[in-house]
C-alpha cells in the first residue's frame, strides 16, 4: 500500500463520491506528534483491508484543503488527524496520539 498524495479540492470530491471506504491522514511535517502518527500508521499498513485508498495531506503546504475536509466532512480541524470515510461520510476520525490502525480497521468491521 502507498499515501495517495492529497493535492486538490477535486480529490476530495472524488472522495466524498466514491463507494467504499477512503482513509484521510492530515500530517503538519514540523510537528513530532505527527511524525509519530505517520508512522504508526504505516507500520500497520497490513491491517488495513487491501483496496482501501489512504490519502496524505501535507498541511504546511495544503493549508486550504485541509479547511475543505472540515467543510466538506463536517469535522473540527485537528493536526495530526485521521479520517476514516465509508461512502462519502465520515464515520469515524481521531487525532493526535490516539492514531492507529487496529481501532481504524475495527470501525470498518461495525
């Protein structure tokens, strides 16, 4: 599995369109609370089922699409933050150290 990177507010209407389920992560490259969170993530790639899409926001540099994913999924903006979307809507989302994989993949078996 690889970050598909998060660029355009076009993805996240393809998101939001699309079938399934869909992971957003918004990573702040200068914080070390994310780095940590990235991370964990991806040492857990195995987890996750294989044809889930995981998309990376590189927020220092896509500040406003970040504010679209509030908007759009109607959740309060947190750096480091973890979406999880099923059909368009987000069903799930933390943040910070609360980041992981196994409590993102339970909630895709509810």
């Amino acid at each position: 599995m690889e970050w598909i990177e998060l660029t355009s507010e076009e993805q996240l209407q393809q998101i939001k369109q699309k079938q399934g389920y869909s992971i957003i992560f918004k990573h702040s490259t200068r914080c070390s609370i994310s780095l940590f969170a990235k991370k964990r993530v991806e040492q857990d790639w195995a987890e996750l089922p294989p044809n889930t899409e995981v998309y990376y926001l590189d927020l220092l540099n896509y500040r406003p699409i970040s504010s679209a994913i509030a908007d759009i999924f109607q959740v309060y903006h947190q750096s480091p933050q973890l979406l999880l979307i099923k059909n368009g809507e987000c069903i799930y989302e933390t943040s910070h150290g609360e980041i992981n994989v196994t409590d993102t993949v339970e909630q895709m078996t509810l």
